[in-house]
C-alpha cells in the first residue's frame, strides 16, 4: 500500500494559489450503526414520500441518510466551540427577550445555526448586521470581491449561500459538499396499538366524551381518550387520493407507517472539497486573493475532517468505521492519496488556519458589537418582496 502524502503548509498553500492544482479533495468514509453492522437504522422522512429510495437500473435500492443541505448544517456549527470558535466572527441574532411573569429569557440565535447563512430571512430582518451582509454580497456580485463577506460571515463562503431576498441575487456554490448513502437496502414498517383507559370509563363518562368530540369535530382517539391503532401514517390530502390505505385488498407498502431500513452494503459519507469552486473567489487585488482563498480553504479543511456526532435523529445512530482515505483529484490522471485524517494531520490544520484567520480577526467587532436585534418591522417588509426564488418559480 502506498503511503499517503504527508500533509504540509506548502501544499495546503498550493492547493489555494495554483491555478492548475487539483481540482479537489474527495474522502469516501463508511460509517456503521452503534450496533453494529446489519442493525435497523432510520433514514429521514419527507412529506408524503417517506424515506427518501432509489432504485437503480440492477435492482440496488440506495437509501439517503443525510442529504447535502442537513450534513452543512451539521458541520457549520462546530465553528461555535473550542479552539474552533476563534476562526470565525461569533454573531449572535437576539430574537426576543421576556421577563414579565415569569424569568428572564432571552431568545438567540448563532449565525452559525441558521439555515441559509448570511442570507437567512432572520439576518436580513436585523438591521445592524443587514446592512454589511448587504454590502458584502454587492462587492461580491459588483466586483467579484468576496474578502467583505470574508470578514463578516466566513462559513456562507464554505458551505454556500443563496441571497435570494437581498438586493444582489448573488449564489455561493458549496466548498464542501457531503452526503450520507446507504447502498442496498430493504424497508421495513412498524405497526403499533395505544390502549387508552376507554373500557373503564363507565357509559356516561362515554357518551359525554363522544358527544363532546362530535361537537368539537375531533376524534377521541387523537386526545388520548380512545384506542387506536398505528398501522398507517399520515399523508397530504394530494398524495391520499392517490395512496389509498389498502390496494388490491392488501395494506398498501406506500401507505405503511415506516420501521427503518436493513443496509445489506455499507453506510457510506462521501465529502469532496472543490477547489475550483475554491480558486474562482477574488479579493480586491492580489494579496488580498490570496488571503481570502487561503483563509477560506482552512475553514472548509477544517469543517471537512472534523469527527461531529453522528447521531442524526432517533433510531440512527452512527459512527466512524475507521476505514477511510483523502484523495486529491487531478484534472487528469490517477488519485492522490493525502493524510489529512491523522492527528498530526488535524494539527497541521488547525494551526494553518489559526495563522491564516488572523489578518481577518484583527478587523472582528468587539463582543457587544456582535450581537444584533432582530426587527419585527423589517421581516414584515421581507413579506411584501418578492424574492428571486419567487420569480424563477413563475
């Protein structure tokens, strides 16, 4: 087996300035269940179509576990802790404060957590944070300047961004991309029964009950005061016309309440850093470039090789199979294989990214400066615009 390359300074640098460098990193990781290899796991669920399954032209079903838009949001928030906190700017959205009747409470929330980033509804509705968001995605569409939004909102340059309710209608590709997939799959169903304590309630106590749940246009069953079986799940009026609950006078699969997957092939992640994505973002000038793709590509090595939990919701529970390996992928020819899975190799970078965040931290608010309010008034004025997702919609 050939041994990887070792990873250095110079090369993260190269694959930042050479324009013919590799155009990116690909890591193919398997993951396994806590329990073990064959045990039940649970995919996420999708309005009406359950899990989300292929079925490919031989018969192999392939399973998503976690689609690109969740594993961004997994990995983003790691910026929020540690040694990694120092990387990146810390704002914070304070969305409402209470005291009355009760503690206090103030409600926040990181930048790091929202979903679409520096373009997220909730940014654009604080005003001390919307302003620069704005004027950074403006130098980035104007002039190709990404080193504004470098400064404010770093991570909307790794994991991508769509300023679709802002002015400049600007998109940020991802700089990294993962995906979970489970190959070879069958679905399973669960069936339950709830038994409420309905047989000892005396007939009155019923027929009130029952009398009540007429009038209010509910069911007993949906408070908890009557049996109920759960064979079936629930879907949108749309799909029920088409997915009835017995086809053929069997249960129908498509209608069943979901039980999880048996994985007959591997759970696998795979992760790939785009370097040309990465050496397309410009600065003002030269120096500034280099800065900013070099500055950008630690974050996204960073996010990349980080060891987050893998428990992705009840019943899916992962971890790390240990058997893994980094690629550079040339423009032509065969793989390199590249340590950046070692501990020396984490080291490595997060030291290079500690350097390479420097000139930016030095221009980071203070910590009262980081925290921004959220205005009612200027989300409702999002309501009345329509954004560009609206127009490529008519």
């Amino acid at each position: 087996m050939i041994e990887p390359l070792k990873l250095t300074d110079d090369i993260i640098n190269s694959w930042a300035d050479d324009e013919n460098g590799p155009v990116a990193l690909h890591l193919k990781q398997k993951l396994i269940a806590v329990e073990g290899e064959g045990a039940v796991i649970f995919p996420p669920t999708y309005a009406d179509i359950g899990y989300n399954i292929d079925t490919l032209s031989d018969g192999t079903k392939v399973a998503t576990i976690d689609s690109v838009g969740s594993q961004a949001n997994r990995m983003e928030p790691i910026f929020k802790h540690g040694n990694y906190a120092k990387l990146v700017p810390q704002h914070i959205i304070k969305l409402y404060s209470k005291g009355e009747g009760g503690e206090a409470h103030t409600e926040t929330r990181s930048i790091l957590d929202l979903a679409h980033r520096s373009a997220d509804a909730v940014v654009q509705s604080s005003p001390t944070i919307a302003k620069d968001i704005a004027k950074a995605f403006r130098a980035l569409k104007q002039k190709g300047d990404a080193e504004p939004l470098c400064r404010i909102a770093p991570t909307s340059l790794v994991f991508g961004a769509w300023d679709s309710r802002g002015g400049s209608g600007e998109k940020l590709p991802r700089l990294v991309r993962a995906v979970i997939r489970a190959w070879n799959v069958d679905e399973l169903h669960s069936a339950a029964q709830f038994n409420s304590a309905w047989k000892s309630l005396n007939e009155d106590q019923q027929a009130a009950l029952k009398k009540e749940a007429k009038e209010k246009r509910t069911k007993l069953s949906e408070k908890g005061l009557a049996d109920a079986p759960s064979i079936f799940r629930k879907v949108g009026p749309s799909a029920g016309k088409y997915m009835q609950e017995f086809k053929d006078g069997s249960p129908n699969p498509e209608r069943r309440v979901l039980g999880g997957i048996v994985v007959h092939g591997d759970v696998q992640r795979d992760v790939t850093v785009n370097l040309v994505a990465l050496r397309r973002m410009s600065g003002a000038d030269d120096g500034s470039t280099k800065k900013v793709r070099r500055y950008v590509l630690a974050l996204a090595l960073v996010a990349a090789t980080s060891d987050f939990d893998l428990f992705l919701r009840e019943g899916c529970h992962l971890r790390f199979a240990n058997d893994e390996c980094w690629h550079e992928v040339p423009r032509r020819g065969g793989l390199t294989a590249v340590d950046l899975s070692s501990v020396a190799a984490k080291s490595i970078i997060l030291k290079y990214a500690e350097n390479v965040a420097e000139p930016f931290r030095m221009s980071w608010p203070t910590n009262d400066k980081l925290v921004h309010e959220f205005d009612l008034k200027e989300a409702k004025k999002l309501l009345a615009k329509k954004d560009e997702e609206e127009e490529a919609a008519v």
